[in-house]
C-alpha cells in the first residue's frame, strides 16, 4: 500500500517550550483510507497535522505529501490539500451557504458550480435549516460544522481535520462520519484526522496512531491494536469495598473516578466477582475498548517515564495506581 504521507525524524521544538513537541518521528500514512492520530493534549498531533499541511517548518527531519517535499515545495501540495484546523471560526457575518461558497470559489470554482457543491454539502452535514442564518446566531456546535462543511466541499485528494466533531452533538458527529466515509469510499479521498473521542477513532479508522511525548507509541488498525493489548482481558470496575492494595494484587490498578479497574483475565474477574457479592460490592466486568488500551499505552509510557527520571536520582518510589 502507498504512502500519501511519509514523515522523518521530525523535530520540532517551540521556544520556551521544556521538550520537543515531536521527537524524532517516523510515521508512514496510508493514501485512500481514513487515519487518526490520537494522542493526550499536548501529545504532538497539531503539530504534524500543522507541518504535514505546510503551515509550520519542522525543527529538522523531512515530510512528504504525494512523493513531494513538503517543506521545499510547499506550493505542490497545497493545491492538493484542504485543512479544518482546530482554531478556525467562521466569520460572524456571513451564513453557512456563504461559507462553503466562498471556499469553493477561492479555490477557482464559477459561482455556479460553487454554489451546487455547497448546497449539496450543506444538505449532507444537515445545515439546511440553518444555512441562511448568520454564524453569530448560530450554536458552537452549528459553526464548527459550517468549519467542516467547508473542508469537505473542497475537491481535494487530501483533507486534514483537527478534532473536526468537537462540540457537535452524537448525531451531528455522526452525520460528519456518514460524509467522510463516503468521500472515501466514492470518491478515493485521504482523511487525516485527529479526535479525542475513542468512539470516533473505532467507528471511522482504517488506521490509526497513538502519538506520546511527540513518538509513536503504536500504529496500526483499531482492531489489531486493540487485540494487540490487553490480549484475553477484561475490565473489571469495583465500587468501593476493596483497598487499593488488596486489587494491587490482581494487577495494575486504575482509578477511573470512583471506581477502581483493573485488566485481568476472565477467572481472575470471576474470583473479584465472587468476593465483591460477599462483601455486597457493586462490580462491573465488560470486554475492553479502545478506550481502555490508549489508557494502558499511555499510563505505561508515563509510568516508564517516571521510572527512569527516578532512576536518575529524583528518587524511589512505589505504586501502581495511575491517577
């Protein structure tokens, strides 16, 4: 399978900053299909999204977008690509329909052509009610789907999305999904999209990224990364009851609000079980989510981080509570 996108060693530093916002990464991404990159706040995903779509210069190391140089030809690519970045906001005065027409136009479509395609767009992301109205009336949820409206009318082979569903409602995102995968199942469209929402990333990637600390963690389709970790567990919620300590010796313990969760197997679930009805606990058992394996990535890489800082002479430790 080609690469649409083929990243480096990339660096980038911003000043001020305590580390690198990238640190060397190497990512290869799939042309013709829907990837994610997920990642904690401040993990590094804007900024790739940011270097790939040739809006900021890396500190050293390369991207290619289409075979090209995107840092030396920026030019070549951005005639091939559309971008939603995660600060846009649509202009007060202007509707939903002016929006998409005004994209289509500037990027050399007739008034006429522009204005099919935006009413076409428009009636997909389900804005027909509301595109005559001016955005300052408008939810945060309805503008930030007018931003979006605005990526997909685009005939571009490539569309970069920066938490495209942020503040939408479930059937609003859903709507946005709907849209997405048809421009690449009918018409051979890349979406390169970043998301915090677990869901989201299961229910739209055909593959995805666990970006940490500026490195990739893991790559790979949703169900091998999910069937990657975690291998034969099940996650176990305990509502009180049980010391932290006690769990600790089942495993790794996660506090998630008021419960306590663990990932052990389905005997190890079946004895916590049996012992929580004695103790008339309240537990809940249920297979594992994506959700569950970017917590277990992500708390591990942490967890390793602080392990060797203490190594170096920060001093001991114990535990095996992520908080």
């Amino acid at each position: 399978m080609s690469s649409i996108i083929e990243a480096q060693g990339l660096v980038k530093v911003y000043d001020k900053a305590k580390g690198p916002a990238l640190d060397g990464l190497e990512l290869k991404i799939p042309e013709k299909k829907i990837f994610t990159l997920l990642g904690r706040n401040g993990a590094g995903k804007t900024t790739f999204l940011r270097i790939a779509s040739t809006q900021l210069m890396p500190t050293s190391g390369s991207v290619s977008v289409f075979g090209v140089d995107a840092l030396k030809h920026p030019r070549q690519v951005r005639s091939r690509i559309a971008i939603s970045p995660q600060e846009a906001k649509p202009l007060w005065t202007l509707n939903a329909y002016d929006h998409v027409l005004l994209a289509l136009m500037m990027r050399g479509q007739s008034r006429e052509k522009a204005s099919k395609k935006a009413k076409e767009v428009i009636e997909a992301v389900e804005l027909k009610e509301v595109e005559k109205v001016h955005s300052e009336d408008l939810s945060g949820g309805m503008r930030q789907r007018i931003m979006v409206a605005m990526t997909m009318a685009c005939d571009a082979e490539l569309l970069f999305l920066d938490e495209p569903t942020i503040g939408l409602d479930p059937l609003g995102r859903r709507k946005v999904w709907s849209e997405l995968i048809r421009l690449k199942e009918e018409e051979g469209r890349s979406v390169v999209l970043t998301t915090h929402y677990m869901d989201e990333a299961e229910a739209l990637s055909d593959e995805l990224v666990i970006i940490e600390k500026g490195k990739v963690l893991v790559q790979g389709r949703p169900s091998d990364v999910r069937a990657g970790h975690l291998k034969g567990k099940v996650r176990i919620d305990v509502a009180g009851g049980f010391a932290e300590s006690e769990l600790g010796s089942y495993g790794r313990v996660i506090e998630a609000g008021n419960l306590l969760r663990l990932f052990v197997d389905q005997a190890v679930a079946e004895e916590i079980s049996r012992e929580a009805l004695k103790r008339k606990v309240a537990v809940t058992i249920a297979p594992v989510t994506l959700d569950d394996v970017f917590v277990d990535i992500v708390g591990t890489s942490i967890e390793e981080d602080t392990v060797e800082k203490k190594a170096g002479g920060v001093g001991q430790g114990g535990g095996g509570i992520v908080r």
